[in-house]
C-alpha cells in the first residue's frame, strides 16, 4: 500500500522520512493532488540504472532494425579488434 501525505506534512519532515524505504516510497500531494515523489538513495540509484539500461537496448533494438544482426564470427572478429 502505498504512503500517501499532503505536503504540508513536511513542516514535521522526520515523520515522512520516518515512513520511506526501499521500495516504498513516500507520494506528497498538493491541493489533493499527486506532486512529488519521496524515495530511498538505494532505491533511486536502482532506479536509474534500470533506467539506462532499458535505454541501451533501445538503441540495440534501433541499430538491429537499421542495421541488421552480426554473425557470430563478425562479432568474434569485433570484439578481438577491441
């Protein structure tokens, strides 16, 4: 379930730092409505990395669909030239 709080409740901010995990971060709203997002380093940090990673199959993706796919002794020879 997630930890839903106004924003006004971070006048007291060690009580919402006190409800944030990994995982489960804090939702702040503003005028009832969703604003900004609290959440854990570690959970950030995974976060991103999932994020970049997910972009570089992309352009993997793209680059085969323009491109095509290398054989399998092209890509010996590629990563031998390395």
């Amino acid at each position: 379930m997630p930890t839903i709080k106004p924003i006004s409740d971070l006048r007291n901010y060690n009580d919402v730092l006190r409800d944030i995990d990994v995982g489960s971060p804090v939702f702040l709203t503003k005028n009832g409505r969703g604003r900004y997002v609290i959440t854990d380093i570690t959970e950030y940090e995974r976060q991103q990395a999932e994020f970049k990673l997910l972009s570089e199959l992309l352009k993997a993706e793209e680059s085969v669909k323009e491109k095509g796919w290398v054989s399998e002794e092209e890509a010996d020879a590629m990563i031998s030239d390395l």
